[in-house]
C-alpha cells in the first residue's frame, strides 16, 4: 500500500434524530424521508479506528459522537486506500452523490 496511499474516505450512519437539529436539515433540504442519514469523512486511519474515535470525542465531529451508529463500508470501500488528494475530492463527491440520491449528508 506505501505511505503515499494510506487514507480512506468513510460513511458513518446517523441516528434518525440528527434530523432535529436545524442546521443538519437546513444542511439537506432536498432530504428524502426514510433515506439514511450520514456523516462522510477522510483519514489516515482505518475507518474502523476513526469511528472509535469519534465517538470517544478525540476530534470528533458533534454529530457523530452523538447520533453515530456504524460504519456503511458498502458505500465507500471501493475507493480506499488512495492518496492525500484523491481522499480530499473522494470525500466531496460521495457527499454530494449520497445527497443528490436524498440522503441526509453532514461533510466536515
């Protein structure tokens, strides 16, 4: 794998009741009910110790840490591991396709 090409983009899904916070639903306006809610993210870690992380508050992003449930790897495993650059776009464009499908999408 080497050093260059060790980071992952990941899909964590969030609990339905991410969708009472106001800045999640202004987030997701376009939001289909009954679509998965998610947060996607990057790393240099495995996805799986990201996750922990998260959710033991260690840079965690809020919603995660509150509302995340597990990991989804059948929506982003094909991609990883990939370069520092490839992981920044990666993750931006699974945002913006998981959203465009209706998902509930929180991107750091």
């Amino acid at each position: 794998m080497g050093r260059r090409n060790h980071y992952h983009v990941y899909v964590i899904e969030l609990s339905k009741d991410v969708l009472y916070k106001a800045r999640f639903k202004k987030a997701n306006p376009d939001y289909i009910p009954g679509k998965p809610c998610v947060y996607v993210g990057m790393t240099g870690l495995e996805p799986d110790v990201r996750f922990d992380k998260h959710k033991a508050g260690i840079q965690s992003n809020r919603y995660v840490k509150e509302f995340g449930l597990r990991l989804l790897p059948d929506l982003y495993e094909v991609y990883n591991p990939m370069p520092y650059d490839g992981a920044c776009d990666m993750e931006v464009e699974l945002a913006i396709g998981l959203r465009e499908e209706g998902y509930g999408v929180w991107q750091a």
